[in-house]
C-alpha cells in the first residue's frame, strides 16, 4: 500500500516523471495564463470605485494565496523528512524556501502597488500586510539557516524542523496581527471577502488565474527540485548517463 | 573545574545509583541545581542581559525625544521590545558552554526523558536572565514616565512573557548551537516567533493605561506559556539531537 510512497520519494523516479509532466505543465500555464492575463486586463469591467487599478488584483490575490500555501507545503515536507528521512522531501523543501520567499515579496511588492491610489500610502500597518512581512521573515530565517549548516543531512533536520515551528506559529501570528489591528485602528475598508459579491465576470478570470500562477509556482519548484537532484545524485551512475547523453 | 565536578554530580547522584535508576524528577532537579550553581559563579553572564535592558531602554529617550508626553505613549512598547531584546541575547549562554564542554552530550545520553532535562535548563536560564529584567523593569518604566496605572500590568505581563520567549528562544539555540557565528541568525530565526507575544504583551500595557479590561490580554499570554511550555522543549530537544549529531 505504501509502495507508491516510498517510490515518489525516490530522486530518480521523481526526475523521470516530472520531466514528462512539464511539457503539459507548461502548455497548460501557457493558456491559462494568457486567458487570465488578456481577460483580466482588457475585458473586465473597471471597478466602480477603483477604476483600473483593480486589475492588479489578478496577480495580486494569486501570488498572495500561494505564498501562503508554502509554510504548510515546508511543514508537511518536513515532517516527512524527519519521519520517513525521505531525501526528496528535504529537496522539495529546500527549493519551496526561496520560492515562498520570492511569493511573499512579489505579493507584498503588488500589494504596496495597489495600496498606493487606493489608500493613498505605499505600506500600512494592516493586519494581512504585517503578517505578510512576519511570513517573509520567516522563510528568510529558514533559508539563513539551511544556509549556516554546512552537512547537508544536518540541514535537512534542523530546516524540517524549523519549518513545523514555523508552521505551528505561522496561524498564531496572524490571530494576533489582527487582534492588534483591529484593536489598533478601524480595520481597512478594503476585504476580499467582498469578492463573492462580485459577478462570475470578475471571478472566473480571478480564478483562471489562481489555477494558472499555482501551475507556475509547481513548474519553478519541479525545475529547482530537478536541479537539486542533478546536483545531490551527481555520483550515481544515471545522473552520470543524463549528463553524458545531454552533452553529445 | 566546576563544570565537570557538576557533571558528574548529575551522571551519579546518590552515591552509585545506575543512572536509569535515577528518578526523573531528581535528575530533573540536579539539572537546574547544576545550571544555576554555574550562572551564580559567572556573575557576568547574571550581569550582562540587565546592563543591555537598562541601556536599550535608556536609548529610547535619547534616539526619539525627552518630552515626557512622547515617552508615555511609547513606553510600552519600549520596555517590551527592551525586554526581548535582552531576552534574545542572553539566550547564547543557554546551550553553547554545555556543547563546547562536552556535558550536553552527556545530557542527551541520559535515560531520562530529554524534555525534562530541556525544561530544566529552560528554567533556570529563565530565572537566571528573565526574572531579573522582570524586576528592573518598573524602574526603567518609571524612566519612560509609564503612567502608574500600568506597572502591575508590564510585570505581570513581562512575568508570563518572558518565559515564552526563552523557550522559543531555546528552539534556535538549539538548532543553531553548532554553528560558527550564531548571534545573527538565531535572532534571524527567533524574532518572527516572538512576534505574538510581543503583540499581546506590550498591547496589555498600553490598555492598562487607558484603562480597558485585561482578563483577554493575560489569557492569551497564559495560552502562549501553555503551549510553548508544553511543546517548545520538545521542539528543542529534538533540535539539540540534530544539532550534537
């Protein structure tokens, strides 16, 4: 029952399927994406309040849920590093630190973009956009210490664990930047929540373009993790054939 | 010299007594009799986090105004980032003399359980280094020109704070207790995790100020101690095993 587990854990398994799957990975963010982007900024009506600007929301909230995903997507890595020491789990989780981390700025970068002609600041000290930084920090503090470990194997635990401290935390930072903004002062005017208000002619881009961002951040964290393992595999002898038959 | 008359004081209490015999609660008890036996003969390291608490503190005023009005409404949150700061620093001492000595080691080797060993150490560096910049702190608030009102509340909010940010500190040290240059990146790790308290601590203050009722603030402090008292040692037990390794 196990056994397709543990065969997802191997490096080399995990090398040939994904390189079959990223053509088609490819193809479909291709589509998506350009539907997505095309329909977001030339056919959705300008919000009646925000004009055009609301059209960065659809790089904005995709780029923004996934960053959010990357703590729990560590975590869960971790815990398979630690339990099962599976060697691709600790890859997958050392190439989804940066990556998280390039997620969170781009979602604070777009959001500070955002934030401009519609609060009239660049950054505020909101609830979602504190926790946001706190996040970012978080990731910076995994990726440092995967950095300061020198052994490898020693790196993976300590990362791993890191992560599911973080992961365990990651909830209860953001219960208490909002405790502290709300009681700070009156909470923004500004809510998500009003999108299922929206009509499917806002949404539905929206959505393509979550699914679409989702397939890039699984291509760059494929691609990262298919380097990993070239680079960890290098001394056996398939990863010596690839090299070999890529170089003729 | 008296590291390792201590150590063995710990491996063989009670005369000879085979060390799995050993209950854990004594050797719970020789740990922290054994940490704090040392911290006392190092009269700097007791020394060092107040100085750094009293002088961070004192910068506040000099980097930001002496209005006495100013240094009210940020006094709060001055002491507290203060407090966590100094909290941060003296967490070096927690594991680093143990691993260069050999004698964590021997802890992890112990049949005892580890999170008890782990707490132990937790504690006694708390009592070592949190309590006292606990203590000092209604002076230094009293500095900042804290309206009086709110002294209780930055004791009793530092007194349960305090020791949620030694354990969580405990994880990073742990994790990074091997490394060359760990001042740095330990704050880089711990600080996020700080985060919370920090919020909730210094936020219960500035209520006290004004006034409002603080049954939630102290709840909520009491629920981070809970679980960070429960699971932190854990945390950092495992971290020390993958950092001794």
């Amino acid at each position: 029952m196990w056994q397709w587990f543990f065969r997802l854990g191997s490096p080399k398994w995990f090398y040939e399927m994904s390189g079959k799957w990223l053509p088609w990975l490819l193809v479909l963010m291709t589509v998506l994406m350009s539907v997505g982007i095309l329909w977001a900024l030339l056919f959705v009506p300008q919000d009646y309040q925000q004009g055009d600007t609301i059209r960065i929301m659809y790089v904005h909230v995709p780029v923004a849920s996934i960053s959010l995903a990357c703590f729990p997507l560590m975590a869960v890595a971790g815990v398979i590093t630690l339990v099962w020491k599976m060697k691709l789990a600790d890859m997958v989780a050392k190439c989804a630190a940066p990556i998280g981390a390039w997620f969170t700025a781009v979602a604070l970068a777009t959001g500070a973009i955002w934030g401009q002609p519609i609060w009239g600041t660049w950054w505020a000290w909101d609830a979602r956009l504190t926790s946001m930084l706190i996040q970012f920090f978080l990731l910076i503090g995994v990726i440092a210490l995967r950095s300061a470990i020198e052994s490898p194997d020693a790196a993976a635990k300590a990362c791993a664990l890191l992560a599911i401290v973080g992961a365990i935390n990651v909830p209860i930072i953001k219960y208490s930047v909002e405790w502290w903004n709300t009681l700070h002062q009156p909470s923004s005017d500004f809510s998500m929540d009003e999108n299922s208000a929206f009509g499917p002619e806002i949404w539905v881009p929206l959505v393509i373009m979550i699914f679409a961002v989702y397939i890039f951040f699984v291509i760059s964290l494929i691609l990262s993790t298919r380097n990993e393992i070239l680079q960890r595999e290098r001394r056996s002898q398939w990863v010596v054939d690839i090299v070999a038959k890529e170089q003729v | 010299m008296s590291d390792t008359a201590n150590t063995v004081n710990i491996s063989q209490p009670q005369g000879r007594a085979p060390l799995a015999q050993v209950s854990t609660f004594s050797a719970f008890k020789a740990t922290l009799k054994r940490d704090l036996l040392i911290a006392l003969k190092r009269r700097n390291d007791l020394l060092n986090p107040l100085m750094f608490f009293l002088i961070v503190v004192s910068l506040f005023p000099l980097g930001v105004s002496s209005d006495p009005q100013e240094l009210t409404r940020i006094a709060a949150g001055a002491v507290w980032v203060s407090a966590l700061l100094a909290s941060m620093l003296s967490l070096d001492n927690l594991f680093r003399a143990d691993y260069e000595d050999g004698s964590l080691e021997q802890l992890l080797l112990s049949p005892q359980p580890l999170y008890f060993m782990v707490l132990a150490k937790n504690i006694s560096h708390w009592l070592i280094s949190g309590l006292p910049v606990v203590l000092l702190s209604p002076l230094l608030a009293y500095m900042l020109y804290l309206p009086a009102d709110a002294y209780w509340t930055l004791v009793l909010t530092l007194l349960l704070g305090t020791p949620v940010l030694s354990l969580f500190g405990a994880i990073g040290v742990a994790l990074t207790v091997g490394l060359g240059s760990r001042g740095l990146i330990l704050a880089v790790i711990v600080l996020p995790l700080t985060v919370p308290v920090l919020i909730i601590g210094a936020k219960a203050v500035v209520d006290a100020s004004l006034g409002v009722p603080l049954g939630m603030h102290y709840a909520l402090l009491g629920a981070l101690l809970a679980l960070s008292l429960s699971l932190a040692p854990l945390a950092s037990a495992a971290a020390l095993k993958i950092s001794v390794n």
